[in-house]
C-alpha cells in the first residue's frame, strides 16, 4: 500500500512501553527491561525509520500501519531496512506488551503517547547479532511499533520529524 523510508540522526537512546510499566518499575530494571524498550545503540550506529502502511492479512477490509526504526552501522543500515539480513547472524526478538491501552515512544527527551483502544502486543524489539570468540557483537537493533487504527500516515509522518533529528526522506513506495 505505502512506505517511506528516513534517514535520520541516530539518538542516544530510545524508549518505548507502557508508561505504567516506566513508572512503576522504576526501582526493578530486570523487570522492566523485559517488559519495554530502553535501548542505547552503539555510537558507531546510524538511524533509519521506515513508515508502513499495509492490507490486514486476516481481513480485506483494514489497515496495518507501522513505525520501524533501525539501528546499525552505517555500511549495513540499507540492507536492515530492505528487511534482510546476514546468514551468519543471530536473532533475539521479544514481543512489547501494554497492559493501559496505550504506549508511550521517546527518544532523548521527546516523547509522545499513543491511546491504542486495547490490551496485547503493540510492538517487536529485534536484535541481529553474531558470535566472535565467545563474544556476543550487536550489528543491528529494529522496534517495529504497531500504530493505533486512530493514527494516520500523516501522524506517524509528524511523529518521526518530531522524535528525531535531521530527518531525510530517502524513498517512497505506494501500491
């Protein structure tokens, strides 16, 4: 249906969750740190994010619409946001939970809040690594966010050029 693609100044960290899960685990990290996103990526990563819009698979009638940053070097950022990835590497990816019906998304002081009407999964953290002697390297870090059925392309538009900085577009698909 449609896509966009953004490169943008990579940020020092990224938070996404239920704020109800922010505040009051505040005191836990272990815990929260499963139940949201508080991600650092490398200093030596770029930043790209992809805005989709795409038919339900399970229905004709609606609309999925996501929020996917990435988070890799700059020589493979392309390649993560084409959605591959190397055959050496390794998969870690954990499902994001609201349990208020809504998610807050922040990013180095900016954040906005987004009411998503239910309870479940609204996100997917997904980290790409590999092994080198014993060592576990980061080559890349992806939240894809799930956006309300209320929010529009023109939101998420709105919402990338808010929460990052130098935002460019780099390329634009519709079906």
């Amino acid at each position: 249906m449609k896509t966009e693609k953004y490169r943008v100044k990579c940020p020092k960290r990224v938070m996404f969750g239920d704020p109800w899960y922010f505040k009051n685990y505040k005191d836990r990290l272990g815990e929260r740190d499963r139940l949201v996103v508080n991600y650092t990526p490398l200093q030596s990563f770029a930043a790209g994010v992809v805005l989709q819009e795409k038919e339900e698979t399970d229905s004709s009638e609606g609309v999925q619409k996501f929020l996917v940053f990435y988070f890799a070097p700059e020589e493979d950022i392309d390649t993560y946001m084409d959605e591959k990835m190397y055959s050496l590497q390794k998969v870690f990816q954990r499902e994001i939970l609201v349990d208020t019906a809504c998610y807050v998304i922040g990013i180095e002081g900016r954040h906005e809040v987004w009411h998503t009407g239910v309870n479940g999964v609204c996100g997917i953290f997904t980290e790409y690594y590999r092994e080198e002697d014993g060592e576990k390297v980061t080559d890349a870090g992806i939240l894809l966010i799930a956006a309300p059925d209320s929010v529009t392309f023109e939101d998420m538009r709105c919402l990338t050029e808010y929460l990052f900085k130098e935002v460019q577009l780099i390329g634009e698909e519709e079906k």
